[in-house]
C-alpha cells in the first residue's frame, strides 16, 4: 500500500468516528489537525475536540486510535491532541456544516 492509499484509508477510518453529541464525524467536524505517514507504516494524527470541556475527551481519541490500529499494514499509531488552535464552526467540511443546519 502507498502513503496516499494508506492516508485515504485513515480519512475513510476517522469518518466513522463521531462525536457522540454531535451526529457528524471527527474528520467532517474539522477535529483532525493534521495526518502523517511515516516510515513502515506508522501512523500519527493531530487532532482536537469541540472543547477542552468536551465529555468525551477520553473517549473520541481512543477510538480514533482503534479505527486506525484496524487498517491492515498499519503498524503503530500515535494521537496527539492539542488545543491550539482552538476549534471553531469555521473548521467544518460544508458536508457537516449541512448536516448540522449551518447552510
């Protein structure tokens, strides 16, 4: 698999990922900061939450992990999660913007 097959295939990962008080996924919801593939296949994510207060703050970056550590070939996976820049509505995809009434 190549770096941009295996990228897509994170992308396809974290849009099964939701917020569970928002019916939007993470990646939709602009959560994920930034994707990197490195060598061997490891896997490194930078993301964020709705808000440093979020109740799912222990959840939501688990499972973004799980979903990764599921793609076959991928050998290790590392989230960091930051809050700067701090989230905002204008870091949604316009799929979620629709989704949730903001167009």
């Amino acid at each position: 698999m190549t770096e941009v097959e295996l990228k897509d295939e994170v992308i396809t990962a974290l849009k099964r990922v939701y917020d569970p008080e928002i019916p939007v996924d993470v990646y939709e919801l602009g959560l994920i900061y930034d994707i990197k593939i490195f060598p061997v296949n490891n896997v490194y994510v930078l993301m964020t939450l709705t808000s440093p207060s979020c109740p799912s703050a222990e959840q939501i970056p688990g499972e973004v992990e799980q979903k990764i550590r599921e793609i076959d070939g991928v050998s290790d996976v590392s989230v960091e999660l930051t809050f700067d820049p701090p989230y905002s509505q204008d870091m949604m995809s316009e799929v979620a913007k629709l989704e949730l009434g903001f167009m």
